[in-house]
C-alpha cells in the first residue's frame, strides 16, 4: 500500500518543479501522476485598417458631401431584399483579380444570376442572387471574411 504522505510529497515536488507527470515503479507498486491542463489560447493583436472598397477604390467625396447618418442609411434600405451569404467563408467580388466584378449597383439580377463567389475550405461556391430587382450596393469588401446569413448584396425589386 502507498503511503498517503508520499502522494503528498510528490503533489508538492510536481508543483515546486513545474512538472505536468510523475510516473514511479516500485517493484508491484505504481504510482502515475497527472496535472491536469487548462487549455491554453493565444490571441495575436488585429490591426485596424479599413476594408477596401468592394468593387475598386472608393469614390471621393467633396469636402460639401456630408456622409449619411445611419438612420438615414437605415431608412434608405428600407424595403430592399437582401442577398444572404449560405455560409461561412471568404467573399470575392470576382472570379479572379483581373476579372471585373460580377455584378455592380445598378445591375439587374435575376434568381439564377451569379453574384460572387465564397470561398470555404479552399472550394470557391458560386453564389446566386435568389431574387429578382436591381442590385443597390453591396455591402461586404471584397476579400473579406463573413458569416452564415451575413447580407452580401441590397436588391430593389422590379
């Protein structure tokens, strides 16, 4: 039988030392001991910088153009449909960079008419509008990652 106070001991020698296991054989007599782990995350700083604008560079507003505020933006897009992402992935505008977007604000779209691509576990999925109306704006970046159900594209209805 094993001493408790030599457990105890080696509890004491485990911590003291910073030891994760201590495995002792005695003839018959085996004792195994495990220091059970957190698990451990790191987290690396993330820069911010702004999104590119999806389809190239962002127009310039003149120094009169005051940006929307967001209840008006809000109320602008009242009424407009969405084009949801199907799932969780990387967003491109284009087929490839040299490519021009799929579509742009003013462009009609039809249910079948492809809108980008998301790119999840290296496969690129095709992505369709699913409505049918005029496409407003679209409202993720180019190269930007989003999520299941995010809003990609605001559509008018015709």
């Amino acid at each position: 039988m094993v001493d408790v106070e030599v457990i105890k001991r080696l509890i004491e020698l485990m911590v003291e030392n910073d030891l994760t296991q201590v495995s002792i054989h005695d003839g018959e007599e085996k004792i195994l001991l495990k220091k059970a782990q957190a698990p451990q995350f790191t987290t690396a700083p993330v820069p911010m910088v702004a999104p590119p604008h999806p389809f190239g560079s962002a127009p310039a507003l003149s120094p009169a153009a005051e940006p929307a505020t967001k209840a008006e933006e809000e109320d602008a897009d009242a009424g407009l449909l969405t084009v949801p992402s199907p799932m969780v992935g990387t967003f491109y505008a284009a087929p490839d960079p040299s490519s021009p977007p799929y579509v742009k604000a003013g462009h009609i779209v039809t249910p079948d008419t492809v809108v980008c691509i998301i790119e999840a576990m290296k496969v690129f999925n095709e992505i369709k509008a699913g409505v049918t109306g005029r496409i407003e704006r679209a409202v993720v970046a180019n190269e930007t990652a989003v999520e299941y159900g995010q809003t990609l594209f605001l559509v008018r209805a015709s």
